[in-house]
C-alpha cells in the first residue's frame, strides 16, 4: 500500500508499505478520506512524533476489509468512522468511561500509525458504523465536529447537552476548524447571540454564511476585541467565552471579557507560557469565573457521548460539515496540502485527502 511515512522532523515522504496485519480485536480499514489537522503540521515539521517511523493522520474514515480475532464479523463490509484515542482501560478516568482523560492512552497518528495510508489496523472497540446518508468525507469530520462538541458541552453545566437555547451572551475567539465547527454547532444549538471574534477574512465569510450577523463579527486586526466585546454586551461580558487560540494575550482577553459568574473554556492549544498579571488573576477571584478546559471528545458507545451527537445531526441534516471542506486531494498530492497549512499560501479551512 501507498503510505506517507514520517521518519523524522521534516523528513515526510510517500512510499510503500506492507499491508497492516489485523491483530486480536483489530479491525483493517480501507482509508477513504482523511483530513489534515492543525496540529499534523508542527507534528510533521517541527516536534516529531512520539515515535518514527510513523504514517501520521487522526481524522479519517473507510469501510472494514477483514477483522482479528474476537471481532464481530458484523463490521466486514461496514462504513466507518474511527475514534483516534484508544485508552489504557484501567486507569481511574476509564473506569468511569471517561476515556478522554485517560492516563496512558494510545493514539492513532501520532503514537501508532494512523490514516494518511490506504489501510490502518485500527481497535473494533473504536469504530463508529455510518448511516447511509452520511459520506466518507463527512466522517472524516467526525473527530474534530466532536472536540467542538465536547468543548461546547464541558462550558454547560450538564456535559450531556447543548447549552440551552437563547441563553446569555457566548463569545467565541479564534476560527480555526474547532473555533468554526463550534459556532456551527452552537448556531444548531439554539445560541443565537453569538459575538466572534477572528482575523482573517475568509473566516468571516464562513461564519456569515452559517448565519452570525455582520454586526456580531470583530476583526481584531482592526479592533481591540476586549473593548469590543464590553461594548457589545453593555460593558458586562460574555456569560460564556470559548477562548480557541491558545495564547497569552488571548486568555487575558477571554477573563477580561467574561461576565461576573461567567464560565470560560480554553480549547486552543497552548503556543508559549500562559502566565497571568496580578490584576488579570484578581479579575478570576472578584468575578468568580469558572474556567474549565477541555480536550479531546467523548466516545463511550453510548447515544449520549460526542460522536453520536455529532453523528446524528450530520445525517439530519443539521449541520453541514462539508461546507468548511477548502481543498480536496488524492492521495500522492496530499503533500500540497501540508505545505499550504505550514506556509499559509492559500486561505484554507479543511483540507481532506480522498483516496479511491
């Protein structure tokens, strides 16, 4: 099979790989569609991996080709997604099904070879069969859809729901894929106040067309958001702000601009050291903010769990993932599709590889 493999820091290349062999309570999927996540790039061209060689990708689907002992043959055949977290089972979080937090986790893609290949070896126990009307690029989606769900649910106080409809002013900073797919499903949600806060204009027009109004948009290249912000909600703050971008500056601006008993979630990955002033960590105590983080997606099987909720409302229609797809790949040309995303050449949103 055709893989790209990464041997090292920058050292990323297709070539041919043997055919993983399926392993007790495995599954071998045939790869359809992978897309490329925003933490492949630093993966691939600055950090590594946590082991070389390694075929990287965590947001792909396909259907099942053949299983290992102690698989159900009901998945031969099946069109699924994949759930890229494979926890250890045992540990404390585990116990309580919250795999999310689990604290010796195996990952696909980046611990173990992952979906920018056209077979992965992938657990039964993390796979997702797909309804008829949900595509392989959509699936594909699943994994990232459900990190926005799951952040959207750690700032409700019941992590099983949506916010409740028309409740409070939410801010959302930072529109990468989460911070986009997080407007998308709040907007599904019922949350129509809505006030976001980005920098790029291409992004703008995505969130225009969900349905924010032009009015509720800050480009904070030409607007000090926290002043913004302030003036929108009649100087009191956002009841809830989803801080996506994972900077100091950010941070400071999410507590700055959060109502008294306001809840903040921080969801982007950290650049740098988020160290805090007195007066900003004051702002903490006197409002009594409640910041929480969030990570990952919760995948249980259960009907309530991320996956399903996301799953649910693609095949109804609810959310129309494929309109955040920007460019589109075979296999052997992926490669552009890292370089647009680590040297920024093209406005993209996500990048999907499609393998036939």
């Amino acid at each position: 099979m055709k893989a790209w493999v990464l041997h090292g820091i920058g050292d990323f290349r297709i070539e041919e790989q043997k055919i993983p062999v399926v392993g007790k309570g495995e599954a071998l999927i045939k790869v359809r569609a992978v897309g490329i996540c925003g933490s492949d790039i630093p993966r691939i061209y600055q950090t590594g991996a946590h082991c070389h060689p390694l075929i990287p990708g965590h947001e792909f689907s396909g259907f099942v080709v053949d299983v290992g002992e102690d698989v159900d043959h009901y998945w031969k055949g099946k069109r699924v997604g994949v759930f890229p977290l494979i926890p250890c089972g045992s540990c404390l979080p585990c116990q309580k099904k919250q795999y999310e937090m689990c604290r010796s986790y195996d990952y696909l893609g980046s611990r173990r070879n992952g979906g920018f290949g056209e077979y992965v070896s992938v657990p039964a126990h993390n796979l997702i069969e797909l309804p008829t009307g949900v595509s392989y690029e959509e699936a594909a989606m699943l994994e990232p859809m459900a990190v926005a769900v799951h952040a959207m649910r750690r700032a409700s106080q019941d992590t099983q729901k949506a916010p409740e409809e028309g409740s409070g002013v939410t801010a959302v900073c930072g529109l990468g894929t989460i911070g986009l797919l997080l407007v998308m499903f709040l907007l599904e949600a019922g949350r129509n106040n809505i006030l976001v806060v980005g920098n790029k204009d291409f992004q703008r027009e995505i969130v225009f067309k969900m349905g924010i109004p032009k009015d509720c948009y800050c480009d904070s290249r030409k607007k000090e958001a926290a002043k913004w912000l302030k003036e929108r909600t009649g100087n009191l703050g956002a009841e809830t702000f989803f801080e996506c971008v994972g900077k100091r500056e950010t941070l400071v601006q999410a507590i700055e601009s959060t109502a008294p008993g306001g809840r903040v979630c921080l969801v982007g990955n950290p650049y740098s050291d988020m160290g805090l002033s007195r007066e900003t960590y004051w702002k903490i105590l006197r409002n009594q903010l409640i910041i929480t983080g969030t990570w990952n997606s919760s995948f249980t099987g259960s009907p309530l769990d991320d996956w399903h909720y996301v799953l649910k409302r693609i095949e109804e229609k609810r959310v129309v993932p494929k309109t955040l797809i920007s460019h589109r790949f075979c296999l052997e040309k992926l490669e552009t599709g890292f370089h647009i995303m680590r040297d920024k050449t093209q406005d993209y949103g996500k990048i999907m590889g499609i393998i036939e």
